[in-house]
C-alpha cells in the first residue's frame, strides 16, 4: 500500500510538469532509462504491458516578427503516453495532447487533443494490422520523429493535419523491410466544419467560382515503404497517398525519405510534393487573400507545394549534440498566372544539445530558427524574415 501511495503522488507530479510522445514510428528511446517508480517506490518491471510516459519541452524565446523583437516563456510540448504489449500478439497506445481543447470532432468523434488510441495484431511474424485513432503513415524522417525534438517543422509539415481514425495493414516480406497500407478520414471533422457553410472554391483562371460539395467516402489512402539497409546505417520512408478533399476535389502526396544513421552521426533528407485540387494545406489561400475578393469560405484549386528538408545531429562528445536543419519550399496556385511559383521559403535552423543525466532523457538546449519568405513580383506580397532564440529543455519523463 506504501509503495502504490508512493506510485500515484510521483505520477501527479509528473503530470504538473511534463508530456509529449512519438509518432508513428516516432518517439523517443523507450529503453535504458529509469522510471520513476523504480526510482521512488523500488518497483521492479515484471513485464512490458504498461509503460507511461510525460513528456515536456519548455523555453524562454526571443522571436522577431519581421518589425519588432519580443519575448516569452513558453510551454511548446505537454503530452502523456501509455503503451504496452498485452501479449506477443496484442499491443495498443494512446497519446493525448495536455494543452489542447477535448471537444470532440464530427467526423470520428475524437478531440484533437488526442493524437493516438489505437489497437495492434501481430498475425504473425509478417503481417501487423492496426485500427483506431493514428498519425497517418505518411514518409519522411521529420514527419516520423517525436515533435518534442522538434524545434520548427518544414511549412507543408506545420500545415498539415494527420491524427486520423482508421485501418493500418502492414507486411514485412524480410525484417528489415516494411510495407503498409492505410485507409483513413480526410478530416476530423464533418465537411462544413473544415470548410465553413457555403464553402466555394476559385477555379481557371482565377475568374471562376464553384460551390464545393461535400464527398460521400472522405476518406485517405496511402501506400508507405520503410526500408532499413547495412545494418539500419540506410534507412528509407516512402510513401504516396490520395485524400478526397470534397466532391471530385482530391489531394494527392509523395514522400521520399532518407536517412544515414551511424553510432555518432545522423543524417537524413526528406522531400515532399503536394498537388491539391483543393488548398488543403491552406497557405496558398492563407497568403493570398486579396485575391479572393472577400469571398468568405474561398479555396483556391491547383496548388502545388514542394518541401525538401535536411537536418543532421552530431554528438561531437559524450552528453553533447550538435544539431543544423535547413528547409527550401515553394508554393504555387498553378493555373494562375500572376500566382504560379509565388512563394519560396527557407529555413535555417541550429542548437547545442547537453544531457547532465546519463539514464534520463533531459536534455537543456540553445536554439536559433529563422526562416526568409520570398515572393514574386507579380502576387505583390513583400519579403519578409523571422528568427526566434530559445533558452530551454526537454524531458522525456519514463514513469513506469
């Protein structure tokens, strides 16, 4: 009774101060670290059905908006996440969101606070199948990696909406190589509560205007390949996926992604390319306002947006990580003249990473993010840069 006593005040504590997951193949190291419970009540871990973790990120910033420099303190991660395996073949997981509103949506009646309640069969050695709330399986080594080490995500990346109820079918004809297929919403929510009431969107020229109406199987599709190579030193996420967006307006998606992975040195490079019947990821229509004529709930059609992302972490010494990210993006409303290739954005970002815990996974953080947003002559928007400093840390908190 003392030990559980001891348990749950080191669980409400934990719950005060930290959050954050993983993804879909996303997360954090799971192992080699103590928890708390081992720490605090000498609970010893009999089995791997229950595992429980908070995970936190918090920072002073400095951001300059383009005009004027501020400053805050702010809490970027706050998430908790419970996993385990039931059985060899049974396993789930859930990861909510701390800092987030719990209403639930119309369409899979999930709050976007929560990221993930998922099940999971392992069939056999080969075939996996997965049903619930998940992150969609789309490629790319930064869309995969926990958010908390994170420090700014690619535009298309930021923009994009991918906790999605529904079915994950996945094969390993070898164990080093992954195929799945998933079948998901487009949306969390019902059509008039993504869109808005008497959503239309611009077509040809720009000179056109069409009612959207909504589609009667909103639904996703994606095909991904993970492959690891040379002992896991290559590793590779692909995948292409096709989104129904309304009636006859449809998204579709490539990700390539690849990653070199040594004992001291990681590195990987992902592109993504976006070609939306509809804006989907709405920075097109976002920016370019004006073009809209003040029509409310007005998408624009044919847009093409490009991403191709690079980051690389150096642990130069022990305890120590150099990490530098750079993005080059464009966007594009392709059948309009005025607006083709209108945008390119880079980022640049870099931070010095310190563990001072060796079996804890802390870590404190100097951070710079800046970014340049170029556009052409013909839209009329001007240039402009941000860039932002961070003084902070990230905790992975194991509990249990």
């Amino acid at each position: 009774m003392k030990k559980m006593m001891i348990l749950a005040a080191a669980l409400f504590f934990a719950m005060g101060a930290a959050a954050q997951g993983d993804n879909v193949g996303m997360g954090g190291p799971d192992g080699n670290y103590t928890s708390l419970a081992e720490r605090i009540a000498n609970l010893e871990k009999k089995n791997d059905a229950f595992n429980v973790y908070f995970n936190y990120a918090a920072s002073a910033q400095a951001s300059y908006d383009g005009h004027t420099w501020s400053s805050k303190l702010a809490n970027k991660q706050l998430r908790l996440e419970i996993k385990g395996n039931i059985t060899p073949q049974l396993f789930y997981r859930l990861r909510h969101r701390m800092n987030k509103a719990n209403t639930a949506q119309g369409e899979d009646n999930f709050a976007k606070a929560t990221d993930i309640m998922m099940v999971g069969y392992n069939v056999s050695d080969k075939l996996t199948v997965m049903g619930g709330k998940m992150c969609q399986i789309w490629g790319g080594h930064e869309f995969d990696e926990n958010p908390m080490y994170i420090y700014q995500y690619s535009d298309m990346v930021d923009n994009m909406d991918n906790f999605m109820a529904g079915l994950v079918v996945a094969y390993h004809p070898v164990p080093s190589q992954e195929i799945a297929v998933e079948v998901s919403d487009a949306n969390n929510g019902k059509f008039t509560d993504e869109y808005g009431a008497g959503a239309v969107a611009v077509t040809g020229r720009g000179d056109g205007i069409r009612q959207l109406e909504k589609s009667n199987n909103p639904l996703t599709y994606i095909v991904n390949w993970n492959g690891n190579f040379f002992g896991g030193r290559l590793q590779t996420r692909w995948s292409w996926g096709l989104q129904t967006q309304a009636r006859h307006e449809y998204s579709r998606m490539w990700v390539f992604g690849q990653k070199l992975n040594l004992p001291t040195v990681q590195w990987y490079v992902d592109y993504m390319g976006a070609w939306d019947g509809l804006d989907r990821l709405r920075i097109a229509t976002n920016d370019l306002g004006a073009f809209l004529d003040g029509q409310e709930n007005a998408y624009f059609s044919d847009v093409h947006y490009n991403s191709l992302i690079s980051k690389v972490n150096w642990q130069f010494v022990p305890r120590w990580n150099f990490m530098a990210k750079g993005t080059y993006e464009t966007a594009s409303v392709s059948k309009i003249e005025q607006l083709k290739d209108y945008r390119k954005s880079i980022g640049y970002l870099a931070s010095l990473e310190y563990y001072p815990v060796k079996d804890q996974d802390l870590r404190l953080f100097l951070a710079y993010v800046g970014h340049h947003y170029n556009f052409s002559s013909k839209c009329g928007l001007a240039d402009y840069s941000t860039s932002r400093i961070e003084l902070g840390f990230m905790y992975r908190i194991k509990c249990f």
